[in-house]
C-alpha cells in the first residue's frame, strides 16, 4: 500500500520532471536539506544546451520588476499541507450540490484546489481591491523567512484563536503602495493560470491605479499573445463630486485567454432583424441540407500576427493558397506552417481546426475576380476560402461584443441586494457576471470560479442564469473571513464578516429565484445550494510528514489530530487523489463499519478502528478504483498482513493507499 502525500501539487518538482524529460543530462541527483537524495537541475549544463538563447548577466533585456517579486513567484510555487474541511452546518443541500463555498486565504485556498482542478476550470471572474488607497490587501509579508511564513501562513491556530491579521489597509502613505499590492496578486494569478482549461478565459474587474501593473502581470504569467481584450465599464452615468481633474464613471475589465488559439469566439445575442440580414444564404448538398448559413473568410485582415496560422492550402484545382505576406513556408505542402512576420497575414483557425472543419462540410472555396489570398508562387489567387456559420447555431455565434459595456453600472447591483436586504456597497451588478458568461460561448455545465468572491454576485449570476436557459453551471467562491467595521451596516445587521453575507445572499437569491420562477418546468432540480469548506492546517500531525525528526517514543503516536473527523479526512484524500469536492458522498456500514462511497464506488474509504478481513473483503467485492484507510485501522497485524492478499484475490486493480 502507498502512503497519500496529504500536500498540494509540488510544482517545482514537476517542472524538474519536465526538465529531465527534455534535457535528461541536465538534471542530477544530490542529498537535499533534509537529508534525502533528491533531483535537481545543473545550470550550468542546461545554460549550454540553449547557449544561443540565454540572456547573460547584466545584459539589457525588457523586464518588470518590484522589491519582493522573486518571493511571491516562490510563494505561488511553494506546496502548502493545508486542507478543506467541510462544514455541514453551514452548507445548504450538502449531499446533492455541485457548488463550493470555501472560506479562507485564496491564494492557500488556489494552492490546495490546484492538483484537484488543474486545467478544469472554464472561466474565473475576480474583483480584486482596486488599490485606491482605502483598500485592504492580503497580509503576504514577504520579509519573513520561509519557515517564519509558513508558521503564519494560517489564520487561526488549534484553539480557534486568529494568529495574523490577515488583510491591512493599504493607504497611499504607504511606501510600498505598489509594491503590496503586486506582491498580493501576483502569486495568486499564477496559481490561477493552472485551474483553467486550455480554452478558458480569465475576466478580473479593475481602476485605474493598478490598470497598467496587472496588464504587465498578465502579460507576464498568461503571455501578451492571449490578451483578448481591455473592456470599459460604465460604473455610473452623470457627473460626480470626487476627483481631482476628472469625476471617474468608468473601470476596466481585463481578459486573457489560456491558449489564444484555443479560446472560443465571444459571442452576444442576435436581433432577429440582423438574422434574416446576414444569414441569407442556404445549403445545397449534405447533412445540413436546406440550412441557412453567412460566410466568413477565413483570412482577415485584423487578425495581426499569430504563430502557427501561417500555412498552404490545397484549392480544388490543385493549386495552394495562403494570406498575403512576405514569408512563406520552405515546402509547398498543405499545412506547412512559416512564422509569420509583422506584415503577414495568418488563417482565422488553426490548420488542425481547418482540416477538422473542412470534412463536416464547414468550409467552401470560391473563386474571385479579386485575388485576395496569394499563391505557392506568391502572385494573387483566383480562390477565396470561407467558413460556414450556421443559423441554426446563431446562439454559439451572435454578434461581436462591444468592448465599452454602458448597460451594468454599480446603481444595479445595490437594487438587487437592497431586494435580498443584504446591506453590502462595492458589489458587481448581476447581470454584467451574466453577461460575461454569455459571451464567453462556453457550453451550459462549465465551472465559474471566484477567488475575490465579496457579496457572490459571481454565484447569483450562475444561478439566475441556469434558471433562464437550464443551465448546469457550477460555482466555486472563494472569499476570505474578513472582519466586517463594527460601523457599517453589515455589522449592524449582524454580519460579523464578509463570508456570512456572501453565505447568506446565495440563500436569499436562490429562494428568489425559484419563486420567481416557479412556473417553469424543472425549476425544482435548479442548483442552489453549496457546500461550505472551511481552510485550516492539515487533518495530520507532523509526524505524517516529518517522521524521520521524531523519537521512537512519538514515533508511533497518533498521526491524525484528536480534533478531526471522518469526513474531514475524507475531503482531505479528495484532494490528494484529485477527486472534485462536489463529488457525490454517501456512507455506508459494511461489517459494522463506517464506510464513505464517494463518485459512487470511485473511492472507497474507511477511517473507523478495529477493521477487521470481513469489512477489507466486503469492500473489495465492489471493486472500487482507489481505496484509502488509516495505517492505524486494522484491528490486528494478520489484517495487515491479508490485506493485499483480499484484494489481490478479488479487485487486484484497486489502487489502495493508507494514511
């Protein structure tokens, strides 16, 4: 049996792996800090394998830098052993829902999700503190050593007492004004980056203070290629009293993709007018025969430079064609890719993507009297290429987004928590998160995260929308406990922090919506509930991981805290074996003993003592995929020494693995 690591993802580790398998010369072994041998990278011998492409010391180079970036990039790499507990009490629909509500520090909260929902998320909102100067930031104080930090790194200790305040105000008084508020967002985006699909998109909600740093940011971890645009929202109409040269009426909304060549098209809605406009023509021949369809050409002239959509085509005759431009590739082959320079013009798609297209009958060649598209000899072409855009699928295409939005503006979202009487200022309007969804031209059951979740305008909006079109989608809020002012009015309300309003706004908006709605067939199986989790420092002693520093007299001493139960363990081996925390939980009593099914019989587990060969046979008869149980557990060594014997006999493809 293995033993679970019960950690996040050890990124750096992976990245060594990656290292190995490219440069399997570079990487070596040595004995670590600890004592272990461990892998590690020759510098010197990885510098000589990329000689032409490596930047010497003190060389000029075009960079963006801040006192503590180096330790924030190490901080979104480092592995924390911190876990989600689960908190029943304050869940609503616990055992049925696909929702999470997680509570706690989200740049641990990002680290602890990252194994678990590495390249699973589809679109993340964020609406960070703007950094105006009356803004509270994260407490991430990079002078601290690294043992020192992760001392601090949680937020209350075994007693429940809080140990650091988690968030300062940062005035603009402060000399590192800047320079916190960098060091705050910048590890938690380049955890986020890895939660999205390889066609997701991050939207993040932002002033003007900080609009220049996070477009550095972002074109740092995500790659200026996958910008796809800077957004004006109109926060209010009218003049205004604060300012000092202009009243500010407008903030930004930034987007990047994860792969630019991935992402779908944004798309809004269509007026039935511009429909009968623009689909006007109709298929002649195979399966969407009779269909109205618009042509598009698959070059266009506003694309700019993109690698990898540079590339010949075959036309009907025989004859090959590619977007006008200077460089052309060294063979005349269909899909024979150049990079392109800046005067190039590329191919609206992929050639994968192309070739995919082209045998569903998605692309047509024509021929013109204007040669657009220039030919193996690079002289102009009698051939255009189009692609196909059906009405029929208008709702997956639409029109192009606007990128000055002018209909959400902050007035919306205080009618829509002044109707819940949830006293809260700042929130986003509902219908700009709806919007965003919208456009993002995803399918219907994608997952939505929030990381700066605030008053969950971001789960209002994914529940009003799954009510509308019958949506699947799913939330993920993550939002700090911050202490509410006892002078505002969410504490007069008796909101003691942000957390219980958020709670509280997801209940009163989903009762709401299904009021609202009551008439609508299956309004009833709307997903409104959410699973509350709760950060907090590891089910295990230190002796789980460190037991090498410990006497023979503790060696053998309990390795789970007295204060932990089952399901906390249980959500705990969820995330080390990448098991989603909306997964579907029952429990069972086999032989007398508490047993948890998880994703049905996906995971098996059972943290009960005293586990005897009856249970251990039991459970291997429903062949489970993995099973988990305590080292602790079995109510004798012969059950110890039967174990594999039992599963090998009767699921011998069960991975199993003990704490």
């Amino acid at each position: 049996m293995e033993k679970l690591k019960m950690q996040s993802l050890d990124v750096v580790g992976n990245n060594i792996d990656k290292i190995a398998q490219l440069f399997p010369n570079c990487v070596t072994e040595r004995i670590g800090k600890d004592g272990k041998q461990e892998l590690a990278v020759d510098f010197d011998k990885l510098k000589a394998e990329l000689t032409n492409d490596v930047l010497e010391e003190g060389e000029e180079r075009y960079q963006f830098t801040w006192p503590g970036k180096r330790a924030a990039s190490r901080l979104a790499n480092e592995t924390t052993t911190q876990t989600l507990r689960p908190c029943r009490e304050e869940s609503v629909d616990f055992d049925n829902t696909q929702n999470l509500y997680i509570e706690g520090d989200n740049l641990e909260v990002l680290k602890v999700l990252r194994e678990t929902y590495l390249g699973k998320v589809k679109m993340i909102y964020i609406d960070p503190p703007y950094n105006t100067g009356n803004d509270f930031v994260y407490n991430d104080d990079f002078a601290q050593g690294k043992t020192e930090f992760e001392q601090n790194s949680g937020l209350f200790d075994e007693e429940g007492n809080q140990t650091i305040d988690p968030m300062l105000r940062n005035t603009e008084s402060n000399g590192r004004f800047h320079t916190d508020w960098l060091n705050m967002i910048y590890p938690r985006l380049k955890v986020a980056k890895d939660l999205l699909t390889d066609d997701g998109v991050i939207f993040i909600s932002i002033g003007q203070n900080e609009l220049e740093n996070i477009i550095k940011i972002l074109n740092e971890i995500f790659g200026e290629n996958n910008q796809l645009g800077i957004v004006c929202r109109q926060m209010k109409s009218g003049g205004g009293t604060q300012g000092k040269y202009f009243a500010h009426n407008t903030d930004y909304i930034i987007v990047y993709a994860k792969e630019y060549d991935v992402a779908r098209y944004f798309r809004g809605e269509m007026s039935d007018d511009l429909v009968k406009k623009v689909y006007n023509q109709i298929e002649l021949d195979g399966i969407r025969k009779g269909e109205y369809y618009r042509s598009m050409g698959l070059y266009q002239s506003s694309l700019g430079v993109r690698p990898s959509l540079r590339y010949y085509i075959q036309c009907p005759d025989g004859h090959f064609v590619i977007p006008p431009g200077e460089t052309f590739p060294l063979h005349i082959i269909e899909g024979e890719t150049v990079v392109p320079v800046s005067t190039d013009g590329v191919w609206r798609w992929s050639y994968d993507l192309y070739k995919s297209e082209l045998e569903k009958g998605n692309v047509e060649f024509k021929k013109t009297a204007k040669g657009i598209l220039l030919d193996e000899f690079g002289k102009p072409s009698k051939w255009n290429i189009y692609t196909k855009i059906w009405l029929n699928d208008r709702m997956d295409e639409g029109t192009i987004p606007n990128d000055l939005i002018t209909r959400f503006e902050n007035r919306h979202s205080s009618k829509e928590l002044s109707a819940l009487l949830i006293p809260f200022d700042f929130a986003k309007p509902v219908g700009l998160i709806k919007y965003l969804i919208r456009i993002l031209n995803q399918d219907n059951n994608i997952v939505i995260l929030d990381f700066f979740s605030g008053s969950a305008t971001t789960a209002h909006a994914v529940m009003q929308l799954n009510a509308e079109d019958g949506g699947n989608r799913k939330f993920i809020m993550v939002q700090l406990p911050e202490l509410t002012d006892e002078k505002s009015e969410a504490y007069k309300a008796g909101y003691k922090n942000i957390c219980e309003i958020g709670k509280e706004r997801i209940c009163r908006a989903g009762k709401k919506i299904k009021e609202e709605n009551a008439d609508k067939e299956g309004i009833e199986n709307l997903d409104t509930g959410f699973r509350v989790l709760k950060l907090d420092s590891s089910n295990m002693n230190d002796v789980y991981y460190t037991p090498e520093e410990f006497s023979l007299n503790t060696l053998f001493s309990e390795n789970v805290k007295e204060d932990r139960t089952a399901e906390d363990l249980l959500f705990q081996v969820m995330l080390d074996l990448g098991i989603e925390l909306s997964a579907k939980i029952e429990k069972q009593e086999i032989a007398g003993k508490e047993v948890f099914l998880v994703d049905e019989n996906y995971l098996i587990a059972c943290f009960d003592k005293d586990v005897n060969e009856t249970t251990i046979t039991e459970i291997a008869k429903m062949h489970p995929v993995y099973f988990v149980m305590r080292d602790a557990s079995a109510a004798s060594d012969n059950v110890i020494d039967n174990f594999d014997q039992l599963f090998e006999a009767y699921s011998k493809d069960t991975v199993r693995k003990i704490l």
